[in-house]
C-alpha cells in the first residue's frame, strides 16, 4: 500500500523538524510537541506514525543503520564476510565507532530511554551478537559474550563525548582503546561463548 501524498509530506517534516531538534537542543527540551510545532502537525499525527519519541529516533535512525548492517553482511572485507578473523573485529569496530560519531545525538536520545531501549534494541542486538561473533573469531579463548556488551558500551555515545568534551580525548585515543579493549590477550579457556 502506497502512502498518501499528505501523509509522506507530514512524516518527511516530522522527521526533518525532529533531527534538527535533536542536533540543537538538550535532549531534556525535545518533546512530541515540540516537534510537532516544529513540524507544522498536531501532536496525536505524531503519536500515531511514531507512537512516542523512541519510535521516531527509531524512525531516523533506522536507514543508518540498515546501510551499516548491509556493508556488515554482504560488503567487502574486512567489514563484510571474509578475510583475516582480527582485521575482521579491527573494520567492524571502526565502523562501529565511526557511527556512533556521525550519529551521537540520536544515540544519545536512544541512551536518555535507559538500559534497556539501549541494549535491547534490535539494532544493538545486532551489533552486539556480531561483535561477540568477530571477538570469538579473534579470540576464541575469551568470554566473547561478556566482552562484547563491555566494549558496546565503551561504544555508548554518551561515554564518548564524556572522554572527548571532559577528559580532552582526542577520537583516535578513544579508537585505540576500544580496539585495545575488544583484543585483550588470552586469558585461558572461555566456556562463556
């Protein structure tokens, strides 16, 4: 079923009016009606397409995401399928980092819902299950699972701009250390996988 001309025009607003808000304000000030405003709609168009602010930082991040998850899937490697198992976790973090950084302030706006919208989203799910994938490729002998949702959130966007604005870290510093965190050596056999 196509969309109706209206409605595309009002989801397209909506979506535009909602990003520039997240970019300019502090994530406490952005709310359904300030969007809406921003948007020229009412509220109730807002809460049916979207159903609340987590459906549409959703719904704007989602083309991001599934842009990453398809160069993760059928891409060149090292980042695609293929190739040397730790250039393989080495890509991925990169690209996980180098997303976090182009999309900050709508993870950000995930991370204020807490924990849980964070960690058990479907997205997250996905990059956590394959970097616990990539980690056990790279290093079978470590607790992949456990280490992979500590390096995700060493990935958290809030972390990174506490270490950027307050601790003066410089963004390759932090890519260091997450590449640092996520190839730790050996530590002996791992029955955690």
């Amino acid at each position: 079923m196509t969309e109706r001309a209206d409605a595309a025009r009002n989801r397209a607003a909506v979506l535009a009016a909602a990003e520039a808000l997240f970019q300019r304000e502090d994530l406490d000030h952005v709310s359904l009606a300030r969007i809406a405003q921003a948007a020229g709609v009412g509220k109730a168009t807002i809460m049916r397409r979207f159903g609340d602010l987590l459906g549409l930082v959703d719904a704007l991040i989602a083309p991001r995401v599934t842009a990453l998850q398809s160069r993760v899937r059928s891409g060149k490697p090292p980042l695609g399928p293929g190739g040397d198992a730790v250039a393989r976790l080495h890509a991925y973090l990169d690209a996980l980092l180098d997303f976090v950084l182009e999309n900050r302030t709508l993870i950000r706006a995930l991370e204020h819902y807490g924990p849980h919208a964070y960690y058990a989203n479907p997205a997250s799910r996905f990059w956590i299950d394959e970097l616990a994938d990539r980690i056990h490729a790279a290093r079978p002998t470590v607790d992949a699972g456990y280490l992979a949702h500590a390096v995700f959130t060493a990935l958290r966007a809030d972390v990174i701009d506490y270490l950027r604005w307050h601790q003066h870290m410089d963004t390759e510093r932090i890519r260091a250390g997450v590449h640092a965190l996520a190839n730790p050596p050996d530590l002996g056999p791992n029955l955690h996988r």
